[in-house]
C-alpha cells in the first residue's frame, strides 16, 4: 500500500475550495510535527497558511505547494463525487488529485522517508502550504515571503509541486515563468445618426487601424528559455445594439505574457505609442499580475534533474511556459526556484485525476532531492 497515495486520499477528501482550507494543512502539520518539524499557522484575512520547518542550520530547502482547489463544475458530469478519491484503473480521480494534492502528499512522504535514515541534515527543510493560490493568492504566499524576510528566513531552494509533467512523470519541469499584464482601453467616441457620420465619431472605424498593429505586437526574448512576448485581446465591445447608431464608445481588454527580457515599462510604451499614433482619445487602466521569473543558478536544477533520471530513467526537459505559480513570489527572494509535480492533462477539469503509481514516483524524486542538496556524503 502506498502512504502517498493514502495522504492524497485523505486530503482530496477536504472540501478546500479556495479560500478553504477544511483541515488539510492541520493533517499536514501532524505528520510532519511527529518527526520533529517546528509548525507555525499564519492566517491573514480568511487565507489559512502552514510553515513548517526542521534542522538547525544551513541552507534553508523548501517545499511549496497550496491545498485549495478550484470549483467542480457541474457535480452530475462527473463520474464520481469530487471529493471522495475513486480508483478507476490506472488512475485516482478526484478534484484535487493532479493541482496538487498529490504533490503536497509526496512532499510529506518523501520527507518522512528522509528522516526515517536520520540522515546527516547540513541544511534546513520547511514545507509552505497555503489555502489561496488558485483564487486572488493576497493572502497567501506572498504574505508568508514577507513574514519569513522579517525574520531574516532566507530560501535557498524552492520545489513548487505544481502540475508540469506532460506525457510521464517529471519528464518537464519549470525552471521560470512568464509575467503577465493586462489593461483595459476605453476608446472614446461621440454617439449619432449612422446616415449622419459627419455629426459623430465612430471608435469602432478610429481603432480599426490600431487594433491590427496591436494585434501583430510581439516582443523578442533574449534570455533563449522562453518563447517571443505577444499581445493577446480577450474582450473587444462596442455598439448599442440598435443598427443605426454609431456608439459613443468601444472597449477592449488585452493581455501580454511576457518573459524576463522585456520590462512593463516597454510593454505600457510600445502599446500606447500605436494608439497615440493614430490621434486616437482613450482612457488606459492597467493590471500587473505576476512578474517574470528564470533560475539561472545551477544547483537544484541539477539536482531536480539528476533525481528524475534517478527515478524514471529519463531526463527532463526544462521549460517556461503555462500560466503563473506562487513561484513568482519566491524567486524575487533570491531563491533558486524549480517546479515539478504530476501530470497536468486533466487539471482544473471535471474528472480531474493523477496516475497513481506517479504518487509514489514523485515522492522518491523528492526524496532524492533531499538526499542530494541536504546530506554530506
Ligand atoms: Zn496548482
């Protein structure tokens, strides 16, 4: 019987829809308090958070994972109840399962199996869990990043545990990721007759020349571990429904995912360049989300690398992609960041499940990390 698959089990079965946590980290943090972890609860607003740590000295090794998990959809379409694990074949189906308690499950198991040898510890593990990741993550990480940088508390590894395999277990892995920014232009027009266009001004005719060279925007990477930055536009609206009048307004939402080589600065000054251009009057607001990160130091990336070959036999390819992680409040630290967990193909999906035997898969590639950055040999 396999532990990790239990643990999973035992916490796909607490509803902890974000911001909830409904008891997850509490039975995380009795595993780990009983092999010697310190455990310390930090709740800001409704955010439930766990730091847990062990060891005395040294660099300082964490695991990162969150215990939320998004919404199911419509219960009827799945086929089993979300919340109670289900065998099915090769596969245990659960909400929760893949994004990401199956990695929070490896990470207790991986670091019991380490401590069970009561190896020679020349650094510090600590486990930060927290309950708002998949929602507005105010409250959670980047919280916890500001309480431990009060302490002094300095990250030297961080293993994020979210979902980045792709066809078998750890055969990718995430050594950055891309920023993202948004804004919102409110192109500003003036309403009338569509037979009297001399009495109006139509947004939608001004902006079409614009919008074509927005849409081909594109901002080169130079670091060569990510793809080129281009614009994309989410939400185009204009008109008052009726077919004979020219509206007063048009608004349009867009995003750009970008990498470590092009800054927001360039980003805000090459959108608003092109509007400018064309004498259009707009109103811009912005949204920075997640800023851009890339590991370039070598070490837990290696050592990710040389604990998948380890284990699976294959090396893992390194990548930058996908949407953003609660790496990005980790690596501003300093921290050399690396992400690995289950495969992803169902997550966030009705029927979202993990392959059960890559549960204890990825609780020996852990265990391997440890053994290769915390013990002297
Ligand atoms: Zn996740």
């Amino acid at each position: 019987m396999s532990k990790t698959l239990d643990l999973t089990k035992e916490l796909i079965a607490r509803k902890s829809l974000t911001p909830e946590d409904d008891g997850c980290q509490k039975l995380v943090a009795e595993r780990l308090s009983k092999i010697g972890f310190l455990i310390e609860d930090l709740q800001y607003g409704d955010v439930k958070n766990l730091w847990a740590t062990i060891g005395k000295s040294g660099p300082l090794f964490v695991f990162l994972g969150h215990t939320d998990v998004v919404p199911t959809g419509p219960i009827a379409s799945w086929e089993s109840d979300p919340f109670t694990a289900t065998e099915k074949d090769s596969l245990l189906v659960g909400r929760g399962a893949a994004d990401m308690k199956g990695s929070v499950a490896a990470f207790v198991t991986s670091i019991e199996k380490f401590m069970e040898k009561e190896p020679n510890l020349i650094g510090r593990i600590g486990v930060l869990l927290t309950s708002d990741e998949e929602g507005p993550a105010i409250d959670g990480v980047t919280k916890v990043i500001d309480y431990l940088e009060d302490k002094n508390e300095k990250i030297k590894w961080c293993l994020v545990g979210e979902p980045t395999s792709d066809k078998k277990i750890g055969d990718v892995i995430k050594i950055g990721r891309r920023g993202s920014i948004s804004a919102r232009i409110n192109v500003l027009g003036t309403q009338g007759h569509v037979a009297y266009p001399d009495k109006a001004d139509n947004p939608i005719h001004n902006f079409s020349a614009p919008l074509a060279e927005l849409s081909s925007l594109k901002w080169k990477d130079e670091t060569g571990k990510f793809q080129d930055s281009v614009l994309q536009i989410s939400n185009i609206n204009a008109g008052t429904g009726a077919t004979n009048v020219i509206p007063g307004n048009l608004t349009l939402d867009l995003n750009v995912r970008y990498s470590p080589s092009t800054s927001i600065e360039d980003i805000k000054k090459d959108i608003e360049s092109i509007i400018q251009k064309h004498d259009i009057t707009y109103e811009i607001s912005w949204n920075i989300g997640g800023r851009p990160f890339l590991t370039k130091e070598t070490e837990l990336i290696n050592a990710v690398e040389q604990s998948v070959i380890q284990i699976t036999g294959m090396s893992p390819k390194c990548t930058t992609d996908g949407g953003t992680s609660d790496g990005r409040f980790v690596a501003p630290t300093g921290a050399q960041v690396v992400e690995l967990g289950p495969g992803n193909a169902s997550i966030h999906k009705v029927n979202e499940s993990v392959v059960i035997k890559d549960l204890e898969h990825l609780s020996n590639i852990y265990n391997a990390i440890l053994n290769r950055l915390l013990t002297s040999s």
